[in-house]
DNA sequence: CATTAGCGTTGCGACATGAGCAACGCGGCC
DNA sequence: GGCCGCGTTGCTCATGTCGCAACGCTAATG
C-alpha cells in the first residue's frame, strides 16, 4: 500500500514500526490527538487509536483527560531507568561522578554524543541533592555546552562542520555562533583536556567538562560538573577542572583506556 | 461482548502489545538472547526474532556483537527525555494535592531539597479559612519539618551529616537538636514511609510528610499535610498519614515509579 | 578432529489479525 | 439549534504476521 513513507528499508513488523512512529510523533510534538497522528502517519483515524491504545495500556503513553490528548507515559521511564542501569558506561562512572558531585558540591553529568546533539545520561546532584530539572534523557545543542564541545573535541573538524546542527543559535549573547569560532574553541579543548561553558547555554549557568576514553583512546563520554555562575567563580574554577579531568581519566582507566584490555567482553 | 467495563483485558494491537512485553523483559534481564525472549513471550522464535528486529532498527534495542543478546537501546532515552520535558513535578502532583488538601481540608506543600534546606514548590490551601501564609519558594530548615525529615530519609545517614546545616537550631523547645537524635528519627521515618512534626518549628504547627519517588526510586520530593495542632489530633493524625502516604505513592506512580512488589496493607 | 548442540537468522505458506470503513456519542462553535 | 470535529467502536475483508523448518555459524563435546 501507501507504505512508502519511510523510503527505503522495508519494515519487519509494521504494526510494530508504526506504533514507534506514534512514539517518536509524541516525543517530538509533546502531546497529540489520533486525528493528529492518523495523519502524521498515514494511517486511518483507526488505526492510529488502536495504537494508541496498545501503547496506553502498557503504560508507554498517557492521555491527559479522559477523552483528550495522548502524551508518553510513564512506561517509558520505567525502560529509561533499566537502559542506563545496563550501560556498562553509566554504571562504571556512576561512582566516581557520585565522588566528583560530593566533593564540588555540584550537579554532576554524563552526557554523550547522539544524533548531532548531546544526550544526557546520568545526572548526580551535589548538595543541592534534588535538583528540581533531571537533564538525564535530554538532548542539548553540542556548540552551547562544555559537554558537547568536549564531545565535538574528539572529533576532526571536518566531521565536526558535518554533525553540527546549524545554523549555531545564540542562547545567551556568550554563546559561540560562528563555526571558526568554535573550531578554534574546540582546538584549545584538545590541547587543554577540558572545556568550559560561562553563561553559554543559559545565562548565570557555568560548567566544566572532560573526556571520557575507552580502550582506543576515542572521546565517547563527556562529564562536566555545573552550578551557579557565581559560585563558579574562578577561585573555585581551576580546582573543578582539575577535579573533574581526574574524574574523567579515571572513569576512562575504567573503561580500559591505556590499560589491559581485559574489558569484560562478550 | 458490548459491556465496556471488562473490554480492558481485548481491544490491543497483538505485535505492538508482544513488543512492549520483549522491552520490559529486556529492562528485567538488562540483556536477553532472541530464545530466551521467545520462551518469556510464549511464542516461536522467529516471531520473537521478528519484534526485536523491529524494535532495533528503530533504535529501540541494541544488540551487543553482530551476533548476540539483546539489551535496551538509546532510542529509549529519546523518548524519555521527551517525557520528563512534558513531566513536570509541580504539574503532576497538583490535581492529586488539590484532593489531598479536599480531603484533609488542611494546607498541603510540595517541597523538594535545596542547598541544606526545603525548598516549597507549591502549596494548595484547604478549604478551611484560616490560611497560613504561602510558603511556595520559602525554604526552611531540614531538621524541624516533616517535610524536611522526609527529603533527608532519601539519603545515607554520611550524606545526611554533609547536608544539614549546623548547628540543628532549636526553633522550639519540641526542636530535634542532636545529630544522633535526628538519625534515628530518620531511620523511623524510613521504616514508616512517611514523617510527623508536632510543635517542632513552631509551636502550635503540625504536619505530616510522605516521600515522592522518581523512576529510580529516589527520593525526589516530599507532600506534607499541615495545620494547627489542636486540629491535628491523634483521632485524625492516622487518616491524614494514609492519606498523605497515598497521595505520596500516586504522584511517584505518575512520575514512573513502580510500587514495590510487596501487597499494600490497605 | 569430527560431531553435536545451541544460537541467531531467513524463505514460505496458511491463517489469525489488524486495517479501513462507517457510524456513534460527545463537546465546542458558529 | 445545527454544525463540525473530536475520540471511540462493531464489522468485514485481505493483509500483514506467525509458526514451521531449514540454514550458517560458533563453541563446546566426544
């Protein structure tokens, strides 16, 4: 039929593939009507409800009254818990940016690099134990952020120019917009071993960042530690860098950068 | 056959409803091979093969070598960042602390930890006409409120002694002011599931606390029912606990978290 | 070193299953 | 009141999906 929406590869279990569409239209639209969504996926008004339905029924997705909107539902952090519970990543480094947070008395996170953007995967608070926003699951812009200009570090420029998302928004007016700025930016993070991001991404918010290696030595994770711009005034600065490259060399020894390759393999 | 009520059990997308169940038995496992998800399915292995195939090639679930297990993939933590956007602790607890608050007919407070101290997120009054002032974004001291024993219960005792500000001021002669004394309250509280204050802040102020959880488990905020303590006698004291511990449980069920397994008591 | 056993993977035919249609109840809006 | 759009639900047909059996492969076993 008219199943030729996405070109190319041929779906295993469209009904399957189908109600992940209805996933990925909620995420990116927030909420949304079946009406909404039978059109978005070209499908039958139906079609689309039963759907829906499937998926509220396991908890994936919630409707906000009784006959109203469908939104993602809780079911889906139920699966975002267990997923980073069972990334050998998260669980090596969860100590020692547990540590890290407790020494700085900051918001400590760990973030990698997907889809052009950086991913938020673990996120541990300092004093300030309970954060009232939890990033883990975000995806923020790599040029805005100490993180994702150590994520951009461990790559060449050329790929760098290619994953970015342009053109480069201006958050805050500290905010880098020009490519050759930040190319140049992102050389000093490779000779440096850290970034720093002062009122890039948001206006009064500071934060550190260091790689994360594994075994070949390539940038896979990045840690950062961020707070107030005020409390992160540059007495404090220099030993939070120090701080946080310490962190992250360690969860890369963890990892099996520059020692035995003895990670527990398959 | 047209009675709605029981309709629950029918009316699902078959795939769809098998697919959810091999992501919930990958989040169980952590990783799983495509037979072991089939023998937990209850269906032939190429079916079993066919969802997961499905289910990767949208990112979903990830597969450790070329050929091997199964495990939960990034595209999970898409999604979730997406919900937790749309999440919002205030905006979630609110419908359930206005009923709380109908019920009780006394103020209810969301409070989260901040900085050492309870941060007040929001507050709904009960219907009774003697309001006492807002304290939506007060904070207030961790040891002499319910709320604030509850948020502390969350932590390790180490972390505990970290936090809190010292010295434990006596704000009443009720005021808990030794460390020692504090912990084992705290262990009461942990034990109990929620936290009761009587005169301990200010004389003539009562109130009654039960954690909110996130997907994790964590403690992540605290509901407090409270008013005047000769109204708060100990006839009532009992069904505002309940209350509060109920209210507590439905607002960590919306933000993710799975009741614990044990049988409730009620 | 040959053999076995178990894994993930794939082509295929039969049939259960999910798609589309149309109609219903309901609410907001001319 | 009448209209339009929403989410929801029987019904029927053919379509998408399942179970079977067989394959290539790895790794333990004799």
């Amino acid at each position: 039929m008219s199943n030729a929406a996405a070109a190319g590869a041929q779906s295993t279990v469209q009904s399957v593939d189908r109600a992940i569409t209805v996933l990925e239209v909620l995420a990116d639209a927030g909420e949304a009507g079946v009406t909404d969504i039978a059109r978005k996926l070209g499908v039958h008004k139906s079609t689309a409800f039963r759907l829906v339905a499937a998926l509220e029924k396991r908890g994936l997705v919630e409707q906000n009254s009784e006959r109203g909107k469908y939104r993602l539902g809780m079911g889906i952090l139920h699966l975002a818990g267990a997923t980073t519970a069972s990334l050998d990543l998260v669980q090596e480094s969860r100590p020692l940016c547990r540590a890290l947070a407790a020494q700085t008395n900051e918001t400590v996170n760990l973030a990698i690099l997907s889809d052009g953007l950086a991913l938020y995967l673990d996120q541990v608070s300092g004093s300030s134990a309970l954060q009232s926003h939890n990033w883990v699951g975000q995806r923020i812009p790599l040029h805005a952020t100490s993180n994702g200009k150590v994520l951009l570090s461990g790559l060449p420029d050329s790929e760098v120019a290619r994953i970015v998302r342009r053109p480069l928004r201006a958050y805050t007016a500290e905010t880098i917009t020009a490519m050759k700025g930040l190319l140049a930016v992102l050389a000093a993070v490779r000779a440096e071993g850290h970034a720093v991001a002062v009122d890039e991404f948001e206006v009064g918010l500071t934060a550190v960042a260091a790689p994360v290696r594994d075994f070949h030595g390539d940038v896979i994770a990045s840690v950062s530690v961020s707070g107030p711009t005020f409390r992160l005034d540059s007495d404090r600065l220099d030993g939070i860098v120090d701080n946080t490259k310490r962190t992250a060399a360690s969860i890369s020894t963890r990892l099996g950068w520059r020692a035995s390759p003895t990670a527990k393999s398959w």
